[in-house]
C-alpha cells in the first residue's frame, strides 16, 4: 500500500511531516536514485528505496495477521514445548514472526488471532477499549435466571470482580446446556473459573469469535490471512475513545431461552 513521501520519512524517525516537505522541496530526497521534488508524492514503503537528506530510509516491515482455528490439546505459546505437546506454531507455515494475541487454554478450540503488530496487539487485549470476545460454553446443568444475572454482573476472582459480561442460553442438552458468552476482557482461565463460581463446570469451551472475525469457512487447524478490510476493522477498534466510564453505567444484558428450549 502505497503512502505519501513526507509520511514514509517521518514514520521512520528522521523528522517531521513538516520538515520532510522542507527536505522533499529543496530537492533532498532521493526515490529509487531519482530526486523527488513535489511533496504529496506517493511511494511503496515495502519496495521503493528512499533516502533523505543522503541517509537511507529503513523499508516498512509489512504487518501480518492471521486468524487461527485452534484445535484442543494444542498450547497457545511461541516456544517448544518441553512434554512435545503440540503449539499453536505447529499448524502456522509463514515465513514471518508473528504472535499469539492472548491466548486459549490448552483444551479450549477456537478464533485466535496472531499478528506482527506487537502496538496494536497490546491495544486489542486492553479491557478498556472493550474488543468483543464470544464463546459458546458447555456447562453441566441449566443456569436458572438468578444465575445469569449473576454471571452478567461480574464474578470476583482472585478478590476482584470481573468486568460486566452478555451471557444467554444458546440450547439446553439433556441435563446440561451451551451458554453464549461475550466478554470484554481475558483473564486466566476466565470462562472456566466464573462458571465455576456459579456452579456450573465446564465441559467444552469454544471461541468463536474475536472482535470483528469469525470462523466462518475455516475448518478446525485451519488459518486464514486477514483481508485489508478486517484489518481496518480491528484498527478503528482501538482508535475510538476508551469507554471505562460507560462500563460502570450499562446495564448488563441477560437473555433467557429457558422456555423456548422446553418447548
């Protein structure tokens, strides 16, 4: 993707955008060996050679990401594991560096995103700017309504109340139920402990969604390269004010479906 000469050179850290007009017009800058005088000037920050004032202009490293439907019995971690259990790297064939954003449990499936992006990485895992996480949760018996509310409202771990969360009755199975739970920050084992809490334990656990991206057409140890348009999606989410002080004020959201699910 293309961007103007005068941002390139002051992504860089060799001046300012306003300097870097300054330079590009008293004819300093140099692209592909040729002098470049017009400032506004478009350029490829992965392909063209630029050099300011002499000096070369380091190339942008293009930014990668990666959804991952994670299988169970696979660690979330960068390494190698010790037992030779499998990691997440395992099913990932790219050539480069890229990362878990957070991570699953070792028995958890499901959207797990891995980028290049170390900034924006940090931003998404940040409770404050309230990036979506949805998990359809098989707990053994049915939460009746007090439940619900209870788990809607934050449960305290480690002496400290989690976050407001959404959390409904997707379908009743016999004696136990799957539960649809969208939650705004990740703690450990978070799903798992607050249904604990209430009584409830998990039997399977599954991600299905993460901010914006689903699994939709991705089969389990699959992974997909994200499109320009998710990308920008994941940036606006990030780049809007932070809502701490909207937290305390909503209410949260309890759905039931109880009845429809006897019928």
């Amino acid at each position: 993707m293309k961007a103007r000469l005068q941002k390139v050179i002051a992504d860089a850290g060799l001046a300012s955008r306003r300097e870097a007009e300054r330079w590009i017009a008293e004819g300093r800058v140099k692209v592909n060996g040729k002098v470049v005088t017009k400032p506004g000037t478009c350029v490829d920050p992965l392909s063209d050679e630029v050099r300011a004032r002499g000096k070369l202009v380091p190339r942008a490293q293009e930014r990668v990401f990666i959804l991952l439907n994670k299988p169970s019995d696979c660690l979330t971690t960068m390494g190698v594991d010790e037992r030779g259990r499998k990691t997440v790297m395992d099913f990932i064939k790219v050539s480069a560096r890229v990362f878990p954003v957070g991570r699953l449990d070792y028995n958890t499936q499901g959207a797990l995103l891995l980028t290049s992006d170390g900034a924006l990485s940090k931003k998404l895992l940040e409770p404050r700017y309230r990036v979506p996480r949805t998990y359809l949760v098989k707990v053994r018996g049915v939460p009746d309504d007090k439940t619900l509310r209870r788990l809607s409202r934050g449960v305290a771990l480690d002496n400290q109340a989690t976050a407001p969360l959404e959390v409904e009755i997707d379908r009743v199975s016999g004696k136990n139920c799957f539960l649809k739970m969208k939650m705004f920050e990740g703690k450990n084992r978070h799903v798992k402990r607050i249904c604990e809490a209430v009584r409830h334990e998990v039997i399977r656990l599954k991600r299905t969604h993460f901010g914006n991206l689903n699994l939709n057409g991705l089969p389990l140890g699959a992974y997909r390269f994200l499109s320009p348009r998710e990308i920008k999606a994941l940036e606006l989410m990030v780049q809007k004010e932070p809502v701490e002080k909207k937290i305390a004020r909503r209410r949260p959201m309890v759905k039931s479906k109880r009845t429809k699910a006897k019928r």
